[in-house]
C-alpha cells in the first residue's frame, strides 16, 4: 500500500509546525485469514513556522512493523493495527548569525486505521488515518565543529490523514 497525505505534530512541541507532507509505504503479505503482516517506511517532511530571517529545513522518518487487520464492511474493507518501530530525525537551522544541526533518534509506537475501496479487481483505494508516538533516545545539536548529544528528551505525538492506494 502506498499512501501520500498531511501529517500535524501536537502538544507543545507542535506549536511552532504546521501541517507537513507525509509519504509512506507499507509492504508485506497476508497471513493466518484477515491479518497482513507488513514492514511501514514513512517520510515527514516538517513545515516549521521560524522567525524571520530564519531557515529551517526538518525531515523525519520511520521504519516499522505494522500488522494490518482487514475487515470487509459491505462494499469496502476496513484495516487496523498497531505500529511499532524505530524513527530518525534531521533538522538544520540557518540564521545570519550561523547554523545549528539537530538530529534525534528512538523507537515509535502507533495505529493506523483506514477505508479502502475496490476500484479495479487488483488495486483498492481509500483512507489512511495514522496516530503515533515518536520517542526519542537519542538528541544531538552540532555548531560551528561542536556536538553535544543528550540520552533522551520530550516524546512527540504526530497525527495524519493520508489517500492510500492497495495493489
């Protein structure tokens, strides 16, 4: 399945974001009746609000594995399961003063839940709503040749909404 859409990052760390690009891929296979066993990779790319004068470019992405159950619901199907996985962060800030490298690292958890409709005998499409909690265990900031990285630091919860595509 593949799946483009709009990701949001909430609570407090999200006030300075705005509604960001999502893509993703979530490849596997079925298994035991109604369950898909499936490996999910996505790409966030982050849309921060900085102060003027200020650029600022943020991506993140994860890796995980996210069982599907599929449920048929009259003329369409219904998925849901669980994520979980492992993220990566990269963000670079450049001001006039000088710039400052971010990188940050840890383990998610989620859900994804969706609608998908059969459009040809091969190929449905549909909704793909996601819920996820990325938990850093690793924060890094580099400037101007120094690096100083901390053990842990403030979990983030990203929502998105996504059109997906099932072959």
């Amino acid at each position: 399945m593949v799946f483009v859409g709009m990701h949001s990052i909430q609570g407090d760390g999200g006030e300075a974001y705005g509604a960001g690009l999502r893509a993703g891929l979530l490849a596997g296979g079925y298994g035991f009746g109604r369950y898909s066993f499936n490996g999910e990779m996505v790409i966030d790319w982050a849309n921060p609000d900085p102060p003027t004068g200020t650029e600022v470019t943020q991506f993140m992405g994860d890796l995980a594995f996210s069982p599907l159950y599929h449920a048929p619901a009259g003329p369409i199907e219904l998925v849901v399961g669980p994520k979980f996985g492992l993220w990566y962060m990269y963000g670079h800030t450049s001001t006039p003063l000088g710039s400052v490298t971010a990188t940050s690292n840890g383990w998610t958890l989620g859900l994804n839940a969706g609608l998908l409709y059969p459009a040809t005998p091969g190929m449905a499409a549909g909704l793909l709503l996601s819920y996820q909690l990325r938990d850093p265990t690793e924060v890094c900031v580099s400037s101007n040749n120094a690096k100083l990285c901390q053990g842990s630091g403030d979990a983030g919860h990203v929502i998105a909404f996504n059109a997906a595509m099932m072959f």
